[in-house]
C-alpha cells in the first residue's frame, strides 16, 4: 500500500508494537516514532525508529506534517488511553483511525478517530463506534449499534442490533448482548457474561449468564477513584 501518511505512535508497550505492525503491513500510514510520557520511557529505539518524550512531541513532530495513535490499553478503565487522546487532541494533532483490510464495515458504519479495528470484525448497517474505541479481533457489531467513545471489545463479542454500549465500557471476551441492550457507562461486563435485558447504570462490573452484578464498582475493579465532573 502506498505510503502517503506519516504517524506517531504513543506508546511503546505490546500494543504499540501491535499498531506498529498493523499499520505498517495495512494502511497508508509509515510510523515514524513512538512517544511515551517521561516518567514511563524506558528505552530510546523501539523497530529502529526513535521513543521520544511525549512531552516534546509537538517539537519534534509537528502536528501539521504528523498525525498521531494512542495505543494504549484498558489500564485504568480506559482512562489512561482516553487521557492521551485528548492530550493529543490538545496538542492539535488528528489521530489516526486504523481499519483491518479483514474487517466486513458496511458502508454506512460511522468510525471516529484514534480508534482500532482488528481483523474479522463485522460492524453492520449503520452502526456508530466513537472515539478512541478498540474493537480486538473477531466481534459481531449488529445493526444501529452505538458503541460509545472509549471503549474496549476485546473478542468474539456478540453485541446485536439497536443496542449502545455506554462510554469507557470494557466487555470481555465471548460476551452476548441481545438485541436493544443498553449498558451505562464505565461498565465491565465479563467473560462470556451474556444479558438480553439493558443495564444502563453506571460503573458496574457484571458476570455470568443471565449477567449480574458483582458487589463492586467497575472503579474499585480496576484500582482507579471514581471519577468526578466527567
Ligand atoms: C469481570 C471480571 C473482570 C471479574 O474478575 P474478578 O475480579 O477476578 O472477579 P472476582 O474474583 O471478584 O469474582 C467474583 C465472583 O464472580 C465469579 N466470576 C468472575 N468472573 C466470572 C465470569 N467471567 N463468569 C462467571 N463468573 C465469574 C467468581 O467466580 C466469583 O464468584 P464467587 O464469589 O462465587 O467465588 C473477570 O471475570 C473477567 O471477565 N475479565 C475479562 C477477561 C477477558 O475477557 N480477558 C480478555 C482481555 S483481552
């Protein structure tokens, strides 16, 4: 594919390298350097090319000739990812979308930005996924679906039709959404957890099949304090 694009990655953990690859072998994009705040850098090369402070990257790579991708994880809820998009976003970059050339998108899906789509995906007839929203290999995202910025799929999801998934939501692996399902937002939803009834709360962590709640908050699941004015 031809090269017409130049990317900063931020981050240098095993996703980065991941979208290191997947943008290099499948899109427009050449990455030209990964960025990582200070504080965490722990090494300067990273495929041969530079690990900068993100701190400097404005610098060094000018947003108006770079456009840059967070890869980072569901660490902290999402939170982390969704803290360096916009500090991306702040800085006045546009971040990069990438799209599995083995993902099935129906041509009236709407995809927002800094957000990644791994191979056999399905994502129908128009549904929206948001920004900074991964999908990992191999979900079924039926139709009008709305996936909520921030977001983590992990695989072989089975999210049916007309149902939304609240902003910064973690759903596990082989989990099933029956079709009109909401859930609130900063859910964590279980492996293999299957609802057919919505459950639009907020910050809930839910396992099994029907799911129920565990008598803990998603927040407390993954060690961050309830977040305040979002
Ligand atoms: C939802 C989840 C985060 C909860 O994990 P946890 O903190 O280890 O859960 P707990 O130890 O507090 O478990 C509470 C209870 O729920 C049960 N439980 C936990 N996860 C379950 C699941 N996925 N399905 C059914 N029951 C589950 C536990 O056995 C326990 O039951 P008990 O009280 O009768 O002993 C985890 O189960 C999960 O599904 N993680 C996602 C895994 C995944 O998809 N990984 C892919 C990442 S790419």
């Amino acid at each position: 594919m031809d090269k017409t694009k130049k990317l900063l990655i931020i981050g240098a953990g095993e996703f980065a390298e991941i979208a290191y690859e997947y943008f290099s072998y499948d899109s427009v994009y050449e990455v030209a350097a990964f960025a990582v705040e200070q504080q965490f850098r722990d090494k300067d090369t990273l495929f041969g090319l530079p690990v900068s402070n993100f701190e400097e990257i404005a610098a060094l790579y000018p947003p108006t000739e770079y456009d840059a991708f967070v890869a980072i994880t569901y660490v902290q809820l999402n939170r982390a990812r969704r803290r360096l998009y916009e500090a991306c976003k702040a800085k006045g970059y546009r971040c990069a979308s990438y799209i599995s050339s083995h993902a099935f998108v129906w041509h009236n899906a709407s995809i927002g930005e800094n957000t990644f789509i791994f191979e056999d995906n399905t994502i129908q007839y128009h549904v929206q996924i948001g920004n900074n929203v991964v999908l990992w290999s191999g979900n079924h995202i039926g139709h009008r679906t709305v996936i909520e910025d921030d977001c983590w799929l992990t695989s072989h999801d089975v999210i049916s039709g007309y149902c939304r998934i609240g902003r910064g939501s973690f759903i596990g692996v082989n989990a099933t959404l029956g079709d009109q399902v909401t859930l609130g937002s900063d859910t964590v939803f279980g492996a293999a957890a299957v609802t057919v009834k919505s459950l639009p709360e907020t910050g809930c962590v839910y396992v099994g099949s029907p799911a129920k709640k565990l008598n803990k908050t998603s927040y407390e699941q993954f060690g961050i304090p309830k977040p305040e004015n979002e």
